[in-house]
C-alpha cells in the first residue's frame, strides 16, 4: 500500500506574497528608493512579465531571476547584476 501526502506550500502553508512584499521593501530601502504603490507595482508588472515569458518558454529561470531586477532598477538609472 502506498501512501502519500501532498502538501501545497505556495500561500498555504508559507506565504510567499507576504515574504515577496517584505523583501522588495528591504531592497528599496537599501537603494534609497521610494517605497510607493506606484513603485511596487512597476515591480510587480517586470516581474509578472519576466515568470510569463518563462511559463511560455521564452526565457531560461536562470535569466529570469537576473533580468526583472536589472529592468526595474533601470527605471531609476541604477546599474545591477
């Protein structure tokens, strides 16, 4: 007999929304960028994109990871890698 357990820990059991939001809030402090709506949802926009393209095959995770910082930071003429 087998027996399995699957847990779903996407916002069930770890809520990733809220350790993404205390994160990007970590990273403008240190950036000295303004932690606004408008700001957060630049953010979230770049970002959407970014996962959107790798759901469609477009774009390898490893650029993803790289790639949305370096496009949201290039609004505020901030050079990352």
């Amino acid at each position: 007999m087998k027996k399995v357990l699957l847990l779903d820990l996407d916002d069930t059991l770890l809520d990733f929304t809220r350790g993404e939001k205390e994160s990007l809030e970590k990273v403008l402090s240190y950036y000295k960028i303004e932690n606004t709506k408008d700001n957060q949802e630049l953010y979230y926009l770049i970002n959407k994109k970014y996962w959107r393209m790798y759901e469609l095959h477009q774009i390898e995770r490893e650029k993803l990871l790289g790639l949305r910082f370096e496009e949201f930071f290039n609004h505020f003429n901030i050079r990352v890698d």
